[in-house]
C-alpha cells in the first residue's frame, strides 16, 4: 500500500518490495509460520501470554543477536544490490534487523518503522529508527513511556491502499457484482488468508429471520470457498462469496456490516468506509489490544463468540440509531489517506 502510494504520487521513485523474514530466512520462514498459524489456531492463550513480555523478550535476546548476525550477509547484498536511500519496514523483526546492521556497521540511511497495530509491542524499540509512523495518539504515548524521542513519532494511520478514497454507490456495485441494492449488507472477512470462525458465523446468523443478504470474502482459503460453492443452492437468503480479491473497498461501500478478525489492516479499511464493525473472537495479543483501543473509542463491537454475533448483529438490524453511531463513531477516528501521508513523508525524507 506504501509502495503503491509513493508510485501514485511520484512514479519516478524506485521501490522494491521483499518479504523481509522470507528473504533473510527462507529456509525457517515456513516452521514459523506453521508454528504461529497453529498456536493461534488451536492454543491461543499461550500466545497472548508470551506477546509483549518482557521476560520473554529477555530471554529471546541472545538468540536474536544470532539470527541478525546470519540475516546481515544477505542484507549487506541487498544494500549493495538496490542502494535504497531509505529503508521502510512494516513488520518489527525485519525492521530490528535492519536497525541493528544500520548501528553496527554505521550507516547514514534513513529508517522508518511502520507500525500496523493501534498499539506498538516492545520489539518496535530500537535507538537506530529515525522515524516511527503510528496509527493514533495512543500509540505515540506508548512509544514516548518506553523511551523513543516524541520528534520521531508522527500520526499518520495504519497503511490502507489510496482506492479506499475511491468512493462507490450501492447501485454502482450492486450492478457490477449482482447485488440487491435494497437488502441490508453483511460482509463477512477473515484477512487475506481467510482465518477465523467465517463458516460458523455465517451459519449463526443465517438464522436470523431478518431479510439480508450475506458477502463473505474467503481470501485464499480454498476450503472455504469450496463450502460455499457445494452449497450455494441451500442457503435461505442470498449469498455472495469470493477468494482473494483486490476490490474489498467496493464491498466494503456496499455493506453495512463488517464481521471480521481485529488485524489492524482490514479494521482500518473498515474504519475508512465508516461501516458497522463487529469483531469476533480476536487473537489474544495484538488483535486484543486493537480491539481494546477501538472499544474505547466505541468504534467497533466485540463478539466473544459466534452466538454473541448473532444477536449482535440481529440487535444492530432491528435499530438503525445504533448501527448510524457505529458508523459514525468509525468515521471519526480513521484516516483514510493514510499511505499517501505516509508516502509524502518518506519521499520528503529523500528530498
């Protein structure tokens, strides 16, 4: 979204864009994926016990010395490779890697931390950033207790692609994609990957007798999408799915309800188009404290459980007042040209 934004605003730039942990460490990015997407799955309280935890954080960092050291040869080869006049990073591991090979082998490049939460865990933290870019004041405070230097801090969002200032009718996308443009909208989404209980909620609230209709976006979970595709013939109101898409704004324009996880990406796109937002079950951890800080704000609604979001939803339905401040209260708090501040700021940086 970054990338996209600068290339909006100045084609001239060059960017190149890497999987920082795939390209440092190929050989371990899959067991720490696998190993990460099973914890969370299956056990993830033990997740939000080690999240963020200074002993943890402790323990881990003479291990992390190591693997910077092995990670800093190919790093040094793409330094050499690219010549970058600034380096970004929207994930923290990679972000201290670059940090630590910046102090260590005293380089005069810029970096600017990105930081896709509503709250910064303790990994952000390192004295060779020169620029940390967060969603909300919040996060600024946080950064500020933990010792960062205020000048380094600008609000300016979490990254959302610049088309979700692209504004679209109900009527626009109901023609284009089939939809009835009279029937309330839930939008159903579980990130890119399609995670979380999207089978099970819809079923929940396919009882809900209240005429709607339902999109659920399954991303690349083909398991998903093939449920939906045996079954599309058997659901008493219509049902409207797809797989990894790049048009989540027109959906998102078009419904009136987001049930979805608590990543700071897509509750930000949600935010954007001032949609009722219900997130459920959220990953203890990071998604937990998104979710706290929008609950705060009386921006989202949090459903424990996918029988919590059946009511929720049926209650939101059957009054209009409070799903209007939902709405409301999202759009108060988002900032949808976040990649294009964020971009005018990296580009500024290379004067």
């Amino acid at each position: 979204n970054i990338s996209e934004a600068i290339k909006f605003i100045d084609p001239e730039v060059k960017t190149l864009n890497i999987n920082g942990f795939g390209y440092l460490y190929p050989r371990s990015e899959k067991l720490v994926d696998f190993f990460y997407t099973a914890t969370i799955k299956r056990i993830p309280r033990l997740w939000g016990k080690i999240y963020d935890r200074d002993s943890i954080i402790k323990a881990i960092s003479p291990l992390k010395k190591i693997s910077n050291t092995v990670g800093f040869n190919k790093f040094s080869h793409l330094l050499k490779d690219f010549k970058p006049a600034v380096i970004v990073a929207t994930q923290a591991f990679p972000c201290g890697i670059a940090a630590d090979f910046k102090k260590m082998r005293r380089l005069n490049i810029p970096i600017f931390a990105i930081v896709t939460d509503y709250y910064p865990h303790r990994f952000w933290i390192n004295s060779s950033i020169d620029n940390y870019i967060v969603a909300c004041k919040e996060a600024k405070d946080v950064l500020i207790a933990e010792g960062v230097d205020k000048e380094k801090i600008k609000v300016l969002g979490i990254p959302i692609s610049h088309k979700f200032l692209e504004t679209y009718t109900k009527e626009e996308v109901a023609s284009e994609l089939g939809f009835n443009s009279e029937l309330p909208s839930i939008l159903i989404m579980g990130g890119g990957l399609g995670l979380g209980p999207i089978k099970d909620t819809f079923l929940k609230i396919n009882k809900i007798d209240y005429p709607f209709q339902v999109i659920v976006v399954c991303g690349r979970n083909k398991l998903l999408y093939n449920w939906f595709a045996r079954r599309k013939n058997k659901f008493k109101r219509p049902v409207f799915y797809f797989g990894y898409i790049n048009f989540v704004n027109k959906l998102m324009d078009f419904s009136d309800i987001i049930i979805t996880k608590g990543g700071g990406i897509t509750v930000s796109e949600a935010l954007s188009k001032s949609m009722a937002i219900i997130v459920i079950n959220p990953i203890p951890g990071q998604e937990e404290r998104n979710v706290n800080y929008l609950l705060d704000k009386k921006a989202i609604v949090k459903a424990d459980n996918i029988h919590e979001v059946k009511d929720i939803v049926k209650g939101l339905l059957n009054n209009p007042g409070g799903l209007i401040s939902l709405k409301e209260a999202a759009h108060d708090i988002s900032i949808r040209d976040s990649s294009l501040r964020i971009a005018y700021s990296i580009i500024n940086c290379l004067g």
